[in-house]
C-alpha cells in the first residue's frame, strides 16, 4: 500500500493515543438537546466539548444548500475530517464530547437527498480510518411531541429545525435513518430522553461510561 504523505496523514500523538481519555459523541435530531448535555457532560468530566461541525465550516454551511448533493455531501466530509483532527488534539488533554459526528452526515444527508443510509455511508467509508473512533456514541431519542416542546423553546432556529416540524415526513425519515445508522455502530448506545432533565441525562451517561452495559 502507497503511504499516504506526511501533510496528509491525521494529526498523531502517543500522549493522545495512550491517555485513555474517553471520545463521547452526542447523536439525534435537531432540538433533542445534545448541545446542553454536551457542555454538562464536558463540565463534569473536566474536559472539552465540540460542534461538528467546527469553525471555519460553520461559518460556510449556511451557504452549502445551494450546492449539488455530492459537493454538499464533500463539504461535509470536510467538516467531519477537520473535526477528527480538533477531537484528538483536545484527547491529549483530557476527555471530549462531540455534539454531532459521522452518524449524522450519513442519517441527515441521505434524508434531505432521499437515498439509502448506506449509499452515503459507502461514500464515506475510505475516510474511516483517518477519522477519531468514538468511546461511546449516544444516540438520543424522544417523541415527536417532546421534540416540537422542546424545539419551542429555542432562542435561534436554523433552517434545518424549522424544515424537521414542516417538511412532511421529513422527521420520521430522520428519526428512522438515524435507527438505520446505529445498527451498524458498533460504539451505539441508545439514550431515551423523554421525562429526563438534563442533568438525569448527564448522570446516566457518566454511569455508563463507568459501568457499561451488556
């Protein structure tokens, strides 16, 4: 196998590798509230909490919609890429929450294009050994009613909330292609969150992560 060049291989450290310091993604729609349990969980693990994606991309994805769905799906992957490289820089540090990684480029993209959960995962699979592997991933679920509550009370709604509750079938697509993504997640983990503060959520994480379930 050719190596890859130097530039281009992902950032390494043996402190980062060898730390232990647990990588814990936050997957699920929009409004379900993985923002808030990201910096809980980050504050009570002393670490790091980052958004996939990050700046500079965050900055531009207001403006990728207007793109093709293979450009769109390449910017992307960008995203996801530059955000493996923040996680294992922050890992050599202490432990990181991700509010968002691979799960969602595959379930959100292949709703908004209406293809198959795995047509978009083929796609990205030559990049998954440059990407950081997750400790956990948490994949967080709730009823449609809750999601439209809690959806309510956010202060700045994006585009992608707003067509979640009105683009028909727009939600049960996204809720199912997420199901779709997580069974071949080997780091899933589901986590209910209907009746459940915040905090209720935190403390449940932080017991799984010391005491994983079978």
């Amino acid at each position: 196998m050719t190596r890859v060049p130097l530039p281009y291989q992902p950032f390494s450290s043996k402190t980062a590798e060898n730390t232990g310091h647990p990588v814990i993604v936050l997957e699920g729609v929009s409004g379900i509230g993985k923002s808030t349990l990201a910096s809980l969980l980050a504050a009570r693990l002393q670490g790091f909490s980052l958004h996939t994606l990050t700046s500079p991309h965050a900055d531009w994805a207001p403006t990728v919609s207007e793109l093709r769905p293979l450009p769109q799906l390449g910017f992307y992957l960008s995203g996801l890429l530059h955000a493996s490289d923040r996680i294992r820089q922050k890992q050599a540090h202490g432990p990181v929450v991700a509010d968002r990684y691979q799960s969602s480029v595959i379930a959100c993209h292949a709703t908004v294009h209406h293809v198959p959960t795995d047509a978009v995962a083929t796609l990205l699979a030559p990049f998954r050994s440059y990407l950081v592997a997750p400790t956990r991933t948490y994949y967080l679920r709730c009823s449609p009613d809750t999601l439209r509550r809690r959806m309510a009370t956010k202060k700045v709604l994006a585009r992608d909330d707003t067509d979640l509750l009105t683009i028909p079938a727009r939600l049960p697509q996204l809720m199912a292609n997420f199901a779709e993504v997580a069974q071949t997640d080997t780091s899933a983990v589901w986590l209910d969150t209907d009746g459940k503060s915040p905090n209720e959520l935190a403390d449940w994480v932080l017991n799984d992560l010391e005491h994983p379930r079978a």
